[in-house]
C-alpha cells in the first residue's frame, strides 16, 4: 500500500495558497483543500493546482438527499480531483449515490471516503443532541462498517484507530488520518495527537498534515521530514 502524506492547505486566499505552493519546485504535492478556499475561490483553484502538478483531496463533506449528492458528485468528477469525501451519517444509500454520480463513463473515479463522527462531537453531544445513545466508539464503527459496505475507500479517523478499523474492515480499507505532529512540534487545538513515524507503525494510509508543514519555518523541509518518518 502506497503511504502519502497530504498537506492541508487551510489558508483562507488563493494568494496564501499560492505563496505556499511556490516554495514546492522540485515536486508534486498532494494536497487537501476545504470548504473555505473552495468556496472562496471556486473550481478555478482546483484547476490552478492541478495545472501546478499537484494532487487533491476535496475535503467538501457532503451529506444530503441521495439525487442531489449523486448529481453534486457528478459535478465534482469532472474536476479531475483524486480524493472527495462524504459524511457516513447521510447512510449507505446516499453513499452508494454518491459513487455512482462519481464514476465515469469509463469507469474511473477519484478515491472517495466517509467522515464518520466528526471529533468536535464529544459522546455527550451525540447522546443529548442527536439522541444516539451508543458509545461513540461503537458509533463510529458502525459507521465504517456502512461505508465500507457502500464500496467506498476508507474512512478519516485517528491514528489511534487505525489498527481497529484496519481489523474490522479489512487492510485495503484506506485510514485517512489527521491529529499529526511531530514529536518536538506545538500540539495547538489538537488532543490526541501521533508523530507520523507513529501513525506509520499503527498502518495509517495516509496522514493529513496542516500546520507542522504550513506554519513551519521551513515547509519543504518539513513536509521532506513528514515523508521520511512516515512513506520511508
Ligand atoms: O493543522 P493541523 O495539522 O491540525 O490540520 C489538520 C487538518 O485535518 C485540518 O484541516 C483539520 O480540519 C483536519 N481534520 C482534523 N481532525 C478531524 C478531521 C479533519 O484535524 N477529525
């Protein structure tokens, strides 16, 4: 299995972006962009980056009616991006929508994954707000056994979850997994956080990483130390 690490360029203007991207000469990167720059700047900055070489995960969650994911998804396959993603909650059936509005006519599509609980939703939250009274942890299981039987890729997760989940649904099942830092790096608003040597050795495929490379003195060294501790 191929690891990569995916930088999450949560700048919020093309500019930023684009000062970041320019100090990546050398090589292709891939790179998460969010709700905020896509909304911002529309389908023209996915076509930036790709004109750039780079690869994208197109973090946008969606989670609605089965016809319109499906259709929104149908929009989102012609923009040649190599990761999308859904919230497992809008069930199997919205999931199964959602690849078959993704897939070409040749029969390609980018990799697609399900968000399963959010980790800004505590257990209290879940329980009181949304009136699921199962501990989260069973929750989010649940929820990645749904995606996986909707045939999609992998689920976001910690690297703390990776073994299980990779247990549970199978080692081709994709772990897309955030909460990285290195071991002499700020924590910041993230809690339960892995060095991506760790995240390496618990089998995450793939480590989203935001600020230990975009806020560091030196991205492109950094993001050459994330790939050395985790793809080597
Ligand atoms: O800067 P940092 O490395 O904390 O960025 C992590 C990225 O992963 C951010 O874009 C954040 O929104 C995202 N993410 C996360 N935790 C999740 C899901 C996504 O940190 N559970």
């Amino acid at each position: 299995m191929n690891k990569e690490v995916i930088v999450a360029c949560d700048f919020n203007s093309k500019e930023e972006l684009i000062k970041f991207l320019s100090l990546f000469t050398e090589e292709s990167v891939y790179l998460k962009v969010g709700m905020e720059l896509f909304y911002a700047e529309g389908p023209a900055i996915i076509k930036e980056i790709k004109s750039r070489g780079h690869k994208i995960f197109l973090d946008l969650k969606l989670h609605d009616i089965p016809n319109t994911v499906k259709k929104a998804m149908n929009v989102l396959s012609k923009l040649d991006v190599d990761m999308v993603n859904v919230h497992a909650a809008g069930t199997i059936a919205m999931m199964e929508a959602a690849i078959e509005g993704l897939t070409k006519e040749d029969g390609t599509r980018p990799l697609i994954i399900a968000v399963t609980q959010l980790t800004s939703t505590s257990e209290e939250r879940m329980r009181d707000d949304l009136l699921i009274e199962k501990p989260i942890e069973d929750v989010v299981l649940h929820y990645a056994m749904n995606t996986k039987r909707a045939g999609l890729d992998g689920i976001v997760c910690s690297a703390h979850e990776a073994k299980k989940i990779h247990r549970e649904c199978g080692e081709d099942f994709l772990t897309i997994t955030p909460g990285i830092r290195f071991a002499d790096s700020n924590v910041g608003d993230q809690v339960r956080v892995m060095t991506p040597e760790q995240a390496k050795v618990e089998g995450a495929d793939y480590i989203v990483v935001g600020r230990p490379i975009t806020q560091a003195d030196n991205p492109v060294e950094a993001y050459h130390r994330c790939k050395k501790e985790f793809c080597s």
